[in-house]
C-alpha cells in the first residue's frame, strides 16, 4: 500500500512543481510584488509540493534520496508557519533555480515506478 502511495505523492509533487514553472514563465520576480494571483497561485503550489513530499514514506525518501526531501519539506513549513513573512526573492529562487532540478529528479523516480 505504501508503494501505491508514494507514486500517488510524487505525482502530486511533479503536477504541482512543473505547474509552479508554467506560471513563472515569461516573468519577472518583481511579478510577485503587482500580481496577487500569480503571487497566492505560486505560494499554494509550492505548499502543496512540500506537503506531498511531506506525505511520501521515508522508504521511499530513502530510495530517492537524490530528491531533496527536507529542503522541499522546510519550504514549505516555511510557507505555512511564516505566511505573515514570506521571503518572496527565496520563493522566486526556487522556482525559478531549484524546481527545474526537482522535475527532473520526480520524473526520472517516475520513470521507474516499477520500483517504489
């Protein structure tokens, strides 16, 4: 059951993440700063990435370890707990810098499904 999980978690992961760069295509990190939507939209996705990340078993975390399971889990904590002060450069860096990386990383973890 933890196997069927873990692939369901790191869908949700890749959905959320690849959605996270579509909406950033083509801005600027001073976007964040004129438009709300593109603003809650970007912090709700990067949330929800880091809860699935959250939810996947530490076999799984175990055997993925390229992944970066505490930094994509501290961002996200960081995001619930610190809503009122959101660093909006380190949220426009991940996306723009480390969520590319972390695409690659779930698709190729997907690629092999057969072992999770």
């Amino acid at each position: 059951m933890t196997q069927h999980r873990d692939e369901v978690y790191l869908l949700h992961m890749l959905d959320h993440a690849q959605m996270a760069v579509q909406l950033s295509e083509g801005k600027g990190r001073g976007d964040l700063d004129t438009e709300p939507l593109l603003r809650y939209s970007l912090l709700h996705l990067v949330c929800v990435l880091g809860e699935a990340a959250n939810r996947v078993s530490d076999a799984g975390k175990a055997k993925y370890h390229h992944l970066e399971w505490r930094d994509i889990v501290s961002m996200r904590n960081m995001l619930i707990h610190g809503y009122d002060v959101v660093d909006l450069d380190i949220l426009w860096k991940t996306i723009t810098e480390d969520l590319p990386a972390t695409i690659h990383a779930l698709r190729e973890a997907l690629s092999k499904k057969d072992d999770l």
